[in-house]
C-alpha cells in the first residue's frame, strides 16, 4: 500500500461555459477508498525510475475531481499540474462570446499544467473536469525543480507534450473536415479508452461545447447511432453497446490520436500494463 497519503480539501468551481455542471456537492471523504488509490495508476507517474519516483511522492497530494471542476482559468497563473488516475480533464478553448470547443483530451495517460514548465506564462484555455474522478497534484515549483533537473521526469513530460500538440494538432483537422457523427464516435471512444467501463454520464448540451458544435447536430448525430444499436442515450447518459461498430464509423483521426500518447500498454516493473514509448 501506498504510504503518506494526504488528502487535501476543494472546492467546485461552477462553469457558464458548461451549462447544468453548477453547485455540485462535495461528498464527505471515504478513507476506505483513497487507501485503494495511489500515483502509479497515473501513466506517467508509473514509468518513472524509483529514484525519481521515491523522491517526488512526499509532494504528491491527492485530491478528487468532481465533474465540472476548474483546474486552471483561462490566462490564469495555476499552482499545481495535475496527474490523473481516473477520470477524464479537457482543455477548452474559449471565445470572446462564451462559446468554447475542447481541443484535448486527458486520463490517466497524461498530465494537466505543461504550461508550468514551458513556459512561465498563464494558459490560454480552461482545464475542465469532463468525467469525474481522481488526481495527485503536484506544486509548480516542485514541478520545475524536477523539470530543471533533466532526468527521465523531464523527458516523459516533453514526450507527453509532443503528443498532446500532436492531439490538438489533430482535433482541429477533424473539425474542418469530419462530420459531426465522426467527431462524436472519435470523442466516444477517445472517452472509453480512458475508462473503466462503456457507461458515460454525458449530456447532449455537454458534447455540443465539447465539440463546438450546435446541440441538434449532436442530437442527430446521436439519434443514428442509437438508431443502428451502437449506443444507447438515455438524458445524461451513453452506454456504449458496440465499440467495434462505433470504430467502423470513426474518421482516421481517431487512430492518429489514439497512438500518440506518452505510454503505452505493455509491462514495466512497477505497473506491468505500462511502459514508456
């Protein structure tokens, strides 16, 4: 078992990017459950060496991740980056308007806050709490201590970005050219690959801002893969019924994201699902 667990308090941030994510309840913590967590569920996290590893873990702190949670502000100076071990956090783009469009998508594979050791400056999108769950969240200035260090934390973090600039990159191709059904089957299954299970607490208002999109073209795009048995939507939630099916329906940009990520499945000593690229 993981030793020196802290768990630290939150708070929910309300978002009017995200309509019906307000004022959601913070549930009293069940020490039971944190004592099952630990950082190496995190991709990252687990394909460190031991030394790196043993010298980081006193400054990782765990917290949860409620849904609709703000980890860093648009231009915002953050604290913390954030490494997940459940759940799923998006960067959102926004407009002068209020409209916003996610432009990534994080789990257990990656890290929130590169911005804390690209660059000194604030970040020009929102990181919000998509799926909930989970998270160690380590200082920035920790953070740039073993960033500056040039270990193998320095290079995992530069190979997380490159692929995260890869997934942008990526997102942007596809809405240009894709129809919204095969952006939705791409952003279903990006989702799925990062839980543990094929249910999905997702609105039709949530993926349209997810996606930039207006609502009736969700609506419909959902509408036909219900209709075909590859879904099924009941209000704020998606069960997956047939994963093979919604692959046969996804654009190629799928496959480009999907093998861009900072680890991949197959064994390392510490997690034997894990090993970096």
């Amino acid at each position: 078992m993981d030793t020196a667990l802290r768990v630290l308090p939150y708070e929910a941030r309300s978002l009017s990017v995200v309509e019906g994510l307000a004022e959601y309840p913070i549930a009293a913590p069940d020490m039971g459950a944190f004592e099952r967590h630990c950082p190496t569920q995190n991709q990252i996290l687990a394909a460190l060496p031991d030394g790196e590893y043993a010298r980081m873990r006193p400054y990782l702190d765990f917290v949860q991740l409620p849904l609709g949670m703000m980890l860093h502000e648009t231009s915002g100076r953050s604290s913390f980056a954030y490494f997940p071990t459940a759940g799923i956090v998006s960067p959102l783009c926004m407009m002068q308007n209020g409209a916003a469009a996610a432009v990534a998508i994080t789990g257990n594979d990656g890290m929130i806050g590169t911005s804390l050791f690209m660059g000194r400056g604030g970040t020009p999108d929102r990181a919000v709490v998509q799926s909930p769950g989970h998270a160690y969240r380590l200082g920035a200035n920790r953070l740039r201590h073993e960033f500056d260090r040039g270990g193998y934390f320095s290079k995992l973090l530069l190979q997380y970005t490159h692929s995260l600039f890869m997934q942008m990159a990526q997102t942007a191709v596809c809405n240009r050219y894709h129809s919204i059904e095969q952006q939705l089957c791409r952003w279903l299954l990006l989702m799925l690959d990062r839980m543990p299970s094929n249910e999905l607490s997702l609105t039709h208002e949530l993926l349209s801002r997810i996606l930039g999109v207006r609502r009736e073209g969700i609506t419909d795009a959902a509408g036909k893969l219900q209709k075909a048995g590859v879904i099924r939507y009941r209000r704020g939630h998606i069960t997956v019924l047939d994963d093979l099916e919604l692959k046969a329906r996804v654009c190629e940009c799928y496959a480009v994201v999907n093998g861009e990520t900072a680890c991949t499945a197959v064994k390392t000593r510490r997690n034997p699902k894990l090993r970096l690229l």
